[in-house]
C-alpha cells in the first residue's frame, strides 16, 4: 500500500546540526492523540532535562484540544500542513518519534520518516508489520529507553547517520517502486 519514489536523494544525509524531535500524524484518530500525551508528559521531561535546547513538532492536521494543550514554549502543534512543509518537517528534524500505545497495521508515517532518512524511535506497536526493521530500529514501550534512544540520535552523529541509511535502505528495499516491480516480476 505504500510507494515511496526519490529515494536516493535521502539514502546518504548528514546529521542535521538541531535538537528537533517530530512526531507526524493525524491527530483526531485516537491513538495519535493518545501518543502525543504520553510522549509528551512522560518521556519529553527525560530528554529535556538533559537537552534544554530540545524542541517537539506535533505535526499533523486534526490536533484534539489535548493535543492544542501540549504546546508550550519549546512544544509546537503545527496542525495541518502541505506536503512540501511536511517534507521540510522531516528535513529539518533530527529525530522522529511514532510512541504508539496502541492501534494496528503497518504506520505510514514511520516508513515516511526512514524514507526521509530521519533517524526514528518508535514502540512495539509502531513498528507492527514492518519485517526486519528491529535488527535497526530503536523500538521500546519504556519510558526510559525510549528517551534514551532519542537522546542518543541527538548527541550521536555517527548513530544518527547509520540510522538514517538503514531506515532508507529498508523502505528502499520494501516500499520503493523498484521493489514493486521485483515483487511483481517474481509473480508472472
């Protein structure tokens, strides 16, 4: 269900020089909402005690009042966005983060940042049905670990960078058109 083209432009990207963390979704579904609270109000307070310069984009249309309530000084709700601010979003960010408690299915917006090349952090239940991706993927429902992961793509350049070339590699290696046509050539 998901085709990613263009991808070489993003398989080799240098650390981006910021302490901006997003979180892209479409915060009137549930789990969304849900996800931003909790990153929000039990991981963020982890990572920013050590990183006082950290910012979070909640990027994505349809925020709750919840969701409006988070921002803060160095908390932005974006609400909607086009796609070519979207891509900037991504871009310019130096972490991704999808802290789903729960839902089901493959997440697009966890394929969108690797395809990017943003180094990401997700849980157990954002990486559902992505085959292969927890041998690079920082993946835990732990609060601790979780701001740990993050804090890590933040200071690591050289993490950030072997992160971001897997996560490409894996989208281009299962999302990408070329991908489609060997699946497709494998079927006649």
């Amino acid at each position: 269900p998901y085709l990613y083209e263009g991808l070489d432009a993003y398989s080799s990207r240098h650390p981006v020089d910021n302490q901006k963390i997003i979180f892209v979704a479409g915060f009137g579904h549930p789990p969304n909402t849900d996800a931003a609270v909790w990153f929000v109000n039990d991981i963020f307070p982890i990572i920013e005690r050590k990183n006082p310069g950290v910012e979070l984009f909640l990027v994505g249309s349809n925020p709750t009042d919840k969701v409006k309530s988070l921002a803060c000084h160095n908390i932005t709700v974006t609400g909607y966005v086009t796609d070519d601010e979207l891509i900037e979003y991504y871009l310019s960010a130096r972490v991704a983060v999808v802290p789903l408690r729960f839902g089901a299915g493959v997440k697009n917006k966890v394929i969108e940042a690797m395809a990017y090349g943003v180094p990401m952090v997700t849980t157990e239940i954002g990486a559902q049905g992505l085959d292969g991706a927890d041998s690079f993927l920082p993946i835990t429902s732990d609060i601790t670990t979780f701001a740990e992961y993050v804090e890590m793509l933040i200071r690591n350049n050289k993490e950030w960078m072997t992160y971001s070339t897997a996560g490409n590699r894996y989208v281009k290696e299962k999302y990408s058109i070329e991908a489609l046509r060997a699946t497709l050539l494998k079927s006649i």
